[in-house]
C-alpha cells in the first residue's frame, strides 16, 4: 500500500520572511559590531545558523533559548576536550561533533549548528576562556534579539515557546 503524498507545506506570508530577515540581518549585524569593537570574531557559522533557527523556525525545539546556549557551549566544552586528547586535526573535528550530537541529544539540548561550534573549536584551537566568553555573548545576544520580533514586528510565532 502506498502513503499518500503529504500535503506541500504552505510557504510563509511574505511580510512574515521580510521580517525574519530583517531581524536575522540586524543580529548578525549587532555580532559583527561588538565583534569589531571587541576586535574579535563574534560571528562565526555555528551563531549565524542560530540565527538562521531563531527566525526563520521560532518554534522549533532547537531554536529555543535553552538549547541554543546549551547545545553551543555543550559543544565548545566536548571541542576543547577533543582538542585536548586529538591535537587540532581532521579526526578529531569528526569525533568531536558526533560526541557533541550524541551529548546534546542525551542532555535535552539539540540545537544542530551547535555541531559545528565543536568542529571549529578543534580545527582551530582557540583559546578557550576567550572562546568561551565570546560564544556565550553571542548566544545570549542571539536570544535576546530573537524576542523582539514577537513582540515589536508582529511575527506570527511567540519566542521563545520555551525557556
């Protein structure tokens, strides 16, 4: 017996993606301005993909503040103990991000760009109070900006539907 074809998903209100994008651009934009003035590389692929979850799929588990934070600083700290045993090498890039997905699924707190954040961490080994630090202000700013929309741009889904 064959399954019917699901239903195609409805494609969002345009004023719903020109808003999204808006507020995606502006948090970008405010990492890589505290960034420039901090003269550090605030935003980096794993937030902007953030970014990319918190506004364009508000509701999704994964985009909620708590994975959000959780899942990238999870990561970063399973990066820094790869970095640790492996060196700053391919393998231990690959090993680190699939001990981090594993360690966020067991820990309630996927968020699958987080992945990513353990990666670079191994590849580029930075140093680790610092990287710490500055992933923590970007999360943190990636939440705060993504409650605005909800509430001074009319976005259809209330962020965050959990904390």
């Amino acid at each position: 017996m064959s399954t019917p074809p699901s239903a195609p998903a409805s494609r969002p209100h345009p004023l719903h993606v020109l808003r999204a994008t808006a507020f995606s651009i502006g948090a970008l934009l405010l990492l890589v301005g505290i960034g420039v003035l901090l003269h550090q590389p605030l935003l980096i692929p794993p937030p902007a993909a953030s970014a990319a979850l918190v506004h364009g799929a508000p509701g999704l588990a994964l985009s909620q503040p708590r994975n959000l934070v959780g899942g990238h600083l999870l990561s970063a700290l399973i990066g820094f103990g790869t970095l640790a045993l492996t060196g700053s090498t391919a393998w231990g890039a690959a090993i680190a991000a699939g001990v981090s997905m594993g360690a966020m699924m067991l820990t309630h707190l996927s968020h699958s760009p987080a992945v990513a954040t353990a990666v670079i961490v191994v590849l580029q080994a930075p140093h680790a109070g610092t990287f710490l630090l500055l992933l923590t202000l970007a999360t943190v700013l990636l939440v705060a900006i993504g409650l605005l929309p909800g509430r001074i741009g009319g976005h259809p889904v209330r962020y965050p539907a959990a904390w």
